[in-house]
C-alpha cells in the first residue's frame, strides 16, 4: 500500500504545474505539449488507455520530456506493448540522476518488464534447402537468434527457391521462451526440359525441271543468293582473324614464354582462340558457299528434271550445309 502510494505521488510530480485551485494554466490548450500531456492523463483516469497512449505520443513529439516518457511507458505497458514500454522505460533511467524518484520507478517497471517479455527463437529443420528466407509482418526474420518480441500473434511466412511458400502460425505468452523449427513448403514439380530435334531449314527447294540460265530463274537466284552469303562469310572470317592476330600479339607480349599470370590475359588468350576458331569455321563455310555459289550460277545442268535443294542443320556446336540433287 505504501508502494502504491509513492507511485501516484511521484507521478503526479512528472505532471506539468496547475494554478492555483487547479486550474490549467491559459496557455495549455490541446495542441500543446502540456495540454496534450493533460489530455493524456485524464484520459488514462477514464480506462481509456487507447486514447491515452495516442495523448501521450502526441505530447512526446512535440516536447519529449521526461515525465511524459514515464507516462507513455506505463500506458503501453498496460496495453501489452512491452517493447515499447522498456524502451521508454530505459530512456528515464538513463536521463534522470541517481537521486530522481522517478528512475527508481522506472527501474522497478523496467524489471517486471523484462520478466513478461516472450524470447523467441527461429531455426531452420535440419535438412532445409538452401536459399530458405523467413519473415513476418513483411520483415526478414534472423534465423538462430533469440530476439524478446511482444505477447501475442505471429504469422511466418517461409520461401525457398524450388518449393512451395508455407505460413506457419504461432502464439507466443507473457514470459513465454519458445523455438520456434520452420521449413519450407514442399519442392515444386516441373516438366523436365527436353531439347527438339534439330530440323533442317531449307533454303531453296524448287519442284520441277530447273530453268535456262539464260532465262533469269531456276538455279541462277539460288548462285547469287549463295555467293553474297560466300562473300559475307569470308569478309567476317577476314575480320575475325585479324582480330586474333592482334590479341595474339598481345599475348606474346604480356606473357613472355606462353605463361600468363593476370586473369585478363588468361581472358584474352581465350578469346584470341575463340576468334581464330571461328575465322576458320566462316572462312571455311564463306569459300563453300561461294563455290556452291558459282556452280549453280554458271556450270549448273540445266537438263529436263534437274532437281537441286540446300538445307542448314543447327548442331550443337555449330551448323552443316548440305546440297543435293541432279547435277
């Protein structure tokens, strides 16, 4: 009874100053600190702590002093917000001097606080998935640590890259310490991934007697055709080939006896082979195509039933050209 006592006297000190016969003083009006101060404690006289709460925070914004701090505390340890009540709790004790009545009583609420606090601890199931990410209200959650959390609801949200998502729903209590083992949901089934069959793309496939060269149709337009894509093949083959030869150069001169020590070097050495590889395969499929080329151009047979097709076969590790027919 003498504790009560002393609380609801020391309170009532952190309280701004009244005039005389208790009145509020005229500049305390409700969008002050002092008046909303005010505010606060009547409305926590009604049982309305809501509403105080919201009076007090209002004031604390505005001015945050000391006594409104240790009103605040208590109004959101009554509503259970006990985070936030130590907190506001251990901003007293740490501006107040030893000799302050009101770090005693911020003291002694600070320490039934802390006994009420639920610790709570999230852990992964042995076995879990790699890349698994926990978190609740939209916060990543630390995964092994026991953090003090508020009396009440939780809803976990668990996700791994491959599995299904899964909310796991807890209720933790007043000084409750809980561990809480969560796993994602199961794996995801995906159709395995088949490669198609590489289909030839034909090019040219005319029906029928090929036409005189003289008349401008038939095979003359598929030589032309040919020999541009011939000429194209080879100019870049040309140009790809210089390009090796310049970064072959380097090479030799950074890397005195083929020995490369730096990563880029290592990395230009690779694409100095690359080039040349690809120089030969264009040069190469460039001289084809222009013989090809010249042949349906100028030498084809042009005898009744002459048939003539070309077609391109995508391979893994590049193309073919194929050329059939009556010759």
């Amino acid at each position: 009874m003498v504790r009560v006592a002393l609380l609801c006297s020391l309170l009532s000190l952190v309280a701004p100053t009244q005039t005389a016969w208790g009145e509020t003083p005229p500049n305390a009006s409700s969008d002050t600190a002092d008046g909303l101060f005010r505010a606060g404690r009547a409305a926590l006289k009604r049982g309305e702590l809501s509403l105080a709460c919201d009076h007090f925070h209002a004031s604390h914004r505005l001015e945050p002093a000391v006594g409104t701090e240790l009103n605040l505390a208590s109004c959101e340890e009554k509503l259970s917000h006990l985070l936030a009540a130590r907190k506001y709790y251990q901003s007293v004790v740490s501006r107040v001097g030893p000799d302050d009545g009101r770090r005693m009583i911020a003291l002694e609420r600070l320490e039934v606080v802390q006994a009420r606090l639920p610790r709570l601890t999230v852990r992964l199931v042995e076995g879990a998935p790699a890349g698994v990410r926990v978190s609740a209200k939209g916060r990543s959650v630390m995964l092994g640590q026991t953090e003090a959390v508020d009396p009440g609801a939780y809803s976990f949200s668990v996700s791994a890259p491959g599995h299904a998502l899964r909310q796991i729903d807890v209720v933790v209590s007043e000084g409750e310490t809980r561990e809480l083992l969560v796993e994602p949901g199961p794996a995801l089934e995906s159709p395995p991934l088949v490669a198609p069959e590489p289909q030839p793309i034909l090019l040219v496939a005319p029906e029928g007697p090929l036409a005189e060269v003289d008349e401008r149709s038939g095979t003359q337009p598929l030589g032309l055709a040919l020999g541009a894509f011939g000429i194209a093949n080879v100019a870049a083959g040309s140009v790809l080939g210089i390009m090796s030869l310049q970064r072959a150069s380097l090479i030799e001169d950074r890397c005195p006896g083929g020995a490369c020590n730096d990563l880029a070097d290592v990395d230009l050495a690779n694409e100095g082979a690359a080039m040349r590889t690809w120089s030969f395969v264009t040069l190469g499929v460039g001289a084809a195509a222009l013989g090809v080329g010249a042949y349906f151009t100028f030498w084809a047979d042009r005898e009744d039933g002459s048939e003539a097709q070309v077609a391109v076969t995508p391979l893994e590790d590049g193309a073919s050209l194929s050329v059939s027919g009556k010759f």
